[in-house]
C-alpha cells in the first residue's frame, strides 16, 4: 500500500467538473513529477490534497497510510506527515525564520496544531540549533537567512527557501510543491528542486512536485512522471517523458489523448 492513495478523484468547482478521475499513489522515498499544460487541473489537484474548501469532492478518496483523510482539515493532514507548501504564506510581523521553524516543531510535537495532542516535550535549544545548522549545510543556505523576518520583502527565491528548510525540520513523509509557473525564477525553481533531491537522498523524503515546467527536472531525478490532460492523467511513466515533453510539447500530446469526450463544459481556454 502507498503512503498517498488518490482514487477516482472527482472535484468541482461551481458547476465545473475539473479533476475526472484521478488515480495517483507517492510513498515516502519516491519522488514524482506531476506536468500538464496550463489548466489541465494540476493546482486543482494539490489544493485539494491541501484540504481547501472550495475544492468539492464529488467522488473518489484520498488515503494517507490508510487512514481515509478525504475530510480532514489541512493541519489534521500536516500532522498526519504530509506537507503540503504554503502553509504559512502570510508574513508573520517581528518572527525569524528561526523562531518560526521552532514553533512549528514545537506545534508539531505538541500536537497544540491539531486536537489530537500527541504532548511531547518542547525540542531543546542545543537540539533546535544542531539541526537547524544541519539543514542550513544540507540545502546551501546562509546562516544569516535564518535571522531574517518571516516572509518579510522575501524574494520568490527567499520564500522557497524558507519553505524548503521547513520541511528539512518538519521531517514529513510525503511533500506536494505546486510550483506555480508564475514568478519563480530558475534560481528559485533550482532551490526547490535541489532541496527536494537532497532531502530525499538523506531523510527519505517523498515528492509530488507539480509543474509546468521541465526545466525544474534538470535539478532533480524523479522516478515516476505523470502527465495530466484535462483532469485526467493521461500518460505515466519515468524520466524519458520529460524528455518526449521537451521535443514533442504538449501540443503534440493533445492530439494523441485530448478532446477525448469533446472537451465537455470545456473550462480551460485550452492555450498551453
Ligand atoms: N477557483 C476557481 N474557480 C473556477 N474555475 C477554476 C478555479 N480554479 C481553477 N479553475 C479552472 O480549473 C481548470 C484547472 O485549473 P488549474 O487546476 O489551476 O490548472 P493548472 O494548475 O494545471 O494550470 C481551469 O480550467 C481553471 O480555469
Ligand atoms: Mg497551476
């Protein structure tokens, strides 16, 4: 059984039937691309793995390590071992990173972030600061980042690397990055990606990185890609179909799975 079991999964919205059956399994120590072109229902799809309640789910299940979390709250999920990035988008007036990052361990430990109260020990400042300069050696990060105020005039580079050392802290099983097409420069794109490859090498990390882009791959090796169409995934398989994506495009593969019951309600405007 997978860590991350995504079975027919139907979401809405408003009137538009957006994913149409998705079917999608990560474990931890597996890293997986998600690709599609614009519109295809890939955001869709990681805002729903996140909890967010504008998503209906009109059928289908999603399983984290056999315990049905279709309906769970987003930090039910986090506590859960899942990671689902932005989390904490907002900037948090006078917070470090530093401050934060422990306060989210804290919060994880407590279990104060979710009702199950699970009641362990604060980490200790000497256990704090040894992995926190663990991660910042593993991911390339500059000490003097940690000291920065959350999120505060952060760069898109900034902000992923703030995202990356969490998780390196958080230790989850499984991350979904939506690494939206919008603003990332290939500086932040590498971050994430390299940090993604890296944590996976030394903590087991599992990935579900979903992307427009191929180019984030050139950072990291994912064992499995899958392609979706149309809310659909329409074609899986390894690295070799990054590379038929980059000499075919996705125009080419329309053509061979689009439009396959008249493209419906046709939300998408279809321009990839
Ligand atoms: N909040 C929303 N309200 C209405 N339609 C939406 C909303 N979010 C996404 N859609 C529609 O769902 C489809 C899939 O979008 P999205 O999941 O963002 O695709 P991708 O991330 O692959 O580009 C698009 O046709 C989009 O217009
Ligand atoms: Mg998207």
């Amino acid at each position: 059984m997978a860590d991350l079991e995504i079975r027919n999964l139907h979401v809405r919205i408003e009137e538009h039937e957006i994913l149409k059956g998705v079917d999608l399994d990560v474990s931890r120590g597996e890293i997986h691309a998600l690709m599609g072109p614009n519109g295809s229902g890939k955001s869709t799809l990681a805002s729903t793995l996140m909890g967010h309640p504008a998503y209906e789910i009109t059928e289908g299940s999603i399983t984290f390590r056999g315990e049905d979390i279709t309906e769970q709250e987003p930090h039910e999920r986090a506590k859960a071992g899942l990671f689902l990035a932005f989390q904490y988008p907002v900037a948090i007036p006078g917070v470090s990173v530093a401050n934060f990052l422990r306060m989210a361990i804290n919060a994880k430990r407590s279990g104060t972030d979710t009702q199950s109260g699970t009641g362990q020990e604060p980490i200790t400042v000497k256990e704090f600061r040894n992995q926190l300069q663990h991660a910042v050696e593993l991911l390339d990060v500059d000490r003097a980042f940690t000291s920065r105020h959350l999120n505060d005039g952060f760069s898109g580079g900034e902000k992923k690397r703030a995202e990356i050392l969490q998780m390196a802290m958080l230790r989850p099983d499984v991350a979904i990055l939506d690494e939206t097409d919008s603003g990332l420069d290939i500086d932040a794109l590498r971050t994430v990606a390299e940090g993604v490859q890296r944590l996976h090498d030394e903590q087991g990390l599992g990935a579900l990185i979903i992307t427009h882009y191929q180019r984030i791959l050139h950072h990291v090796r994912p064992q499995f890609v899958h392609i979706m169409l149309d809310g659909r995934i329409v074609l899986e398989g390894g690295v070799e179909l990054v590379e038929r994506l980059e000499r075919e495009g996705y125009d080419h593969l329309r053509q061979e799975f689009g439009a396959s019951e008249a493209g419906a309600v046709a939300a998408g405007d279809g321009s990839g």
